[in-house]
C-alpha cells in the first residue's frame, strides 16, 4: 500500500460526500461487446528485425507467438455493469499496440476475453452490491483461474468499469473517487498531456504545435537504419528540425514543450549497449534540443527486468556525472507494479512511464503513479495508441487524482483525436469538480 500525503481540505470535504452512502446499488447483469481499438498491434521483434512498408502495412511474415500478421487491426470489448437502479457503468478491454514482447502479456483476442469475463468474472460480480472500488478492484485483479491471472487487458477494462460504478453509486466523478479512497492529497486539475506522432513524423508535429501541446513528439524512432541512423544521424537530425519547427511556428515565445522520444532500445542497438557511447549521444540531444528540455524513452534494452533496471540507472549515472538535463523514461521491462517498486527502488529513471494496460486493474496504476511521485520521480501516466476512447477518459481521471506529471494523448496516432478526447475529459472533469467544491463551500450539497 502507498503512503499517501495528507488530504487536503477539499478532499477531506468531498470524502465525506463518498463516506455517506445511500441506499444500496447492485449489479443486475454484465454485457461484453467486441468493439474497436484505436489503432493497431504490431509485431515489433519483426519490425526490429528490419521489414518494408507496403503502404501502411508491413510487408513479411510474424516472429512474435500470437500474431497473425506484423500489423493487425487492435480489438477491444466494452463491458458494460448494469446496474439495478438503471444506471450503466462502463469500461474498455484494451492491450498495447506492441503486445507480447518486454515482459507482456499475448497479443489481446476480443473473442477469447469475452468468454473468460463471462465464465470468470460475471459470475462473481452479479448480484454484488457496489462497494468501494479498492475491495472490488482487487477481488478481480488478483483473480485465478485455471493457475493464472485473467489477461491484463482484462483486468483494465473491468477495474474501469467499477470505478465507474463506485463514482455513479456516489454520483460523484471518478477523479473523485480515486482522490478520496486514496487520500492522494491533489487538487484535481488538468495535467500536462504527451503527444505521439506516429509515423506521420513532420505533420503531425505542425499539429502538435498549432495545437500547443506540453509535451511532444514522441517520434517513432523504432528502426536502427531508417529512424536512428547506424550513428544517431538521422534523429539528430530529426530533434533539430522539431526544435526549429516549434519556434517557427509557435504564437508565443513563453511556449515551451518538453521534447519526449521515444527510441524502442534503438540506441542500445547502434552503439552495441555501451553505456558511454548512449550517455555521450543523448549529451549530444541535449544540446540540439535547447532551448527545449530533453526526454529519452527505452534508450537500451536491458533484455530482461533486471537486465534493465541495471542499464537504465548506470546510464542516468553516466548523464549526471556529464552535467546533463536530459532525463530517462523507462517502458519495457516495467509493466508491473512489483515492476515499477523495483525501478522506483534503483532510482533506475527519471521519468516512469506507467503504461496503463500493461499493469492490468486500474488499482495497480493508481499505486504506481503515487508510489513513483512520492519517492520524487516523475510519474507519465501513459498507455498506447491502441485504446479506447472510454479507456483514455479513464486514464484522465486517474492522472489528475494522482497528480501524474503527464498523461498520453490516446487512443490513435492522429493528434487530434487523443487530445480531443483526454483534453475535454480532463477540463470537465475539473469544472464539475470545482462546482461541486463551490456548492459545498456555500452550504450546499
């Protein structure tokens, strides 16, 4: 458990809203629906490997167990919690766009989890009065059956949708209801959002920019010799057109975007893991960058947890004793809780990148992202590009109860839509917030 700060005074008010319950609310019923993902899974040991594109697709055969192709369409399945006072609670099944490889679960079939809730999981949630969401999360979190855990995808989407419900049975939001059976002690207010690129490397930065979003661009750069250069050429290259492009096309000159790449371990790759040759590389970054701070994500692949954990906090030793700014994001090989308390515990990143289906239930997220910032890292609230739009509101909700330091755009690589969706949900989310902090202020309700 997270030893969580003090609530604050808003929050000990509005915990007293959670703490008076009315009368009871039951589940009546579960309903699954196959729907679709925001984006795509992709076979990354594939495209690693080195593959051509055929358009937008990829063009070869898979390596990773569970695909069917290098790039197939993402799946997703709504499950919906009928409730008995006619109220429906909803959240999203959703896995990552590169599933089964770091650590991860098997590539996400929306067929096969719609009979694993049914068998496994409606049985025991109908009839079930609504509760708080930390019993409940974790009786469907730490699930068994037949000697393993449900999929992680599995796990998100139903935590989701119990949130959902302990927020409607309290007919409060579920920043809320994070924030008070927490005591996180945050305010719940907009968090910096990160917005990836996709492969569309240029356009989608002019968007990102027009558009002023705290922190860009993700970029993409998962292929040695097409994105990084055999030398890092190519995303020197690439760091220094984005640093030009936001001061050319910016309206204001306080507008100042943290840059964010990620690199998939291509670093490691060029420089054959020296941890020197990487740390001299990303000084080099650094420098391009400025005036704009500089973030790296999966510089080396560690190959495995340990693996990674020792590589990425030698590297951030390498960058300090370099006098460098520029700071480490940790992804793969970190999908856990028990993972990420093993990072925290190294001091192996700056920046952790929770990657939000990657750990399964919602409960597992909510306690990263407040062990990470307890312990002064930097918590990314994150996921993939291959989730719902009901997932990404979700992920809103938890970011700002959790006072993450940014939260991922999502689903989709067409900027736009992800800072649509986690934009508004976020500025509603602390507007009904505000009202209702205001109300009780008054004397009202």
């Amino acid at each position: 458990m997270v030893d969580a700060p003090l609530p604050s005074t808003m929050a000990r008010q509005a915990t007293k809203s959670f703490l008076s319950k009315g009368a009871p609310i039951f589940v009546t019923d579960i309903i699954c629906v196959p729907v679709r993902a925001g984006f795509f899974v992709d076979d990354q040991a594939a495209i690693l490997a080195g593959v051509d594109h055929d358009g937008f697709n990829y063009v070869g055969d898979p390596v990773t167990p569970g695909f069917t192709a290098i790039r197939q369409a993402g799946e997703a399945v709504s499950v919906l919690l009928l409730l008995d006072d006619g109220q429906v609670a909803h959240g999203d099944c959703a896995a990552v766009q590169y599933s089964g490889v770091g650590g991860r679960d098997a590539v996400f079939n929306a067929a096969a989890a719609i009979e694993s809730i049914e068998a496994s999981v409606a049985p025991m949630l109908r009839g079930k009065e609504i509760v708080d969401f930390r019993t409940m999360a974790k009786s469907v979190d730490s699930l068994i059956v037949d000697g393993h855990r449900l999929h992680t995808a599995i796990r998100y989407g139903v935590t989701q949708a119990l949130l959902d419900a302990v927020a409607k049975s309290r007919g409060l939001t579920m920043a809320e209801i994070v924030r008070d059976e927490y005591q996180t002690g945050f305010e719940i207010a907009p968090v910096p959002m990160f917005v990836q690129s996709g492969d569309d490397r240029y356009n989608n930065v002019d968007k990102m920019v027009l558009k002023e979003a705290d922190v860009l661009p993700h970029g993409l750069t998962n292929h040695v010799e097409t994105k990084l250069g055999c030398d890092g050429e190519i995303l020197a290259e690439y760091v220094s057109w984005v640093r030009d492009r936001i001061i050319a096309l910016r309206t204001r000159a306080d507008y100042t975007p943290l840059l964010h790449f990620d690199v998939y371990g291509t670093i490691g790759l060029a420089f054959n893991g020296d941890i020197d040759r990487s740390a001299d590389y990303l000084v080099t970054l650094g420098e391009i960058a400025k005036p704009f701070r500089l973030r790296v994500e999966h510089v080396i692949d560690g190959g495995s947890r340990a693996g990674q954990i020792s590589c990425s906090a030698a590297l951030r030793a390498a960058l300090g004793k370099r006098g460098s700014d520029v700071q480490i994001v940790v992804d793969e090989w970190c999908n856990s809780l028990e993972d990420i308390e093993m990072f925290v515990s190294a001091g192996a990143a700056d920046v952790i990148h929770v990657k939000m289906p990657d750990l399964g239930g919602i409960n597992n997220t909510i306690e990263a992202l407040l062990l990470i910032a307890r312990n002064g890292l930097l918590a990314y609230c994150g996921g993939t590009c291959n989730e719902t739009d009901r997932s990404a509101q979700v992920s809103a909700h938890i970011a700002m109860a959790c006072g993450a330091a940014q939260v991922l755009a999502k689903p989709g690589m067409g900027v736009d839509e992800g800072m649509m969706i986690v934009g508004n949900e976020m500025s509603r989310v602390t507007a009904l917030v505000a009202a209702r902090a205001n109300s009780i202020a008054n004397g009202g309700i």
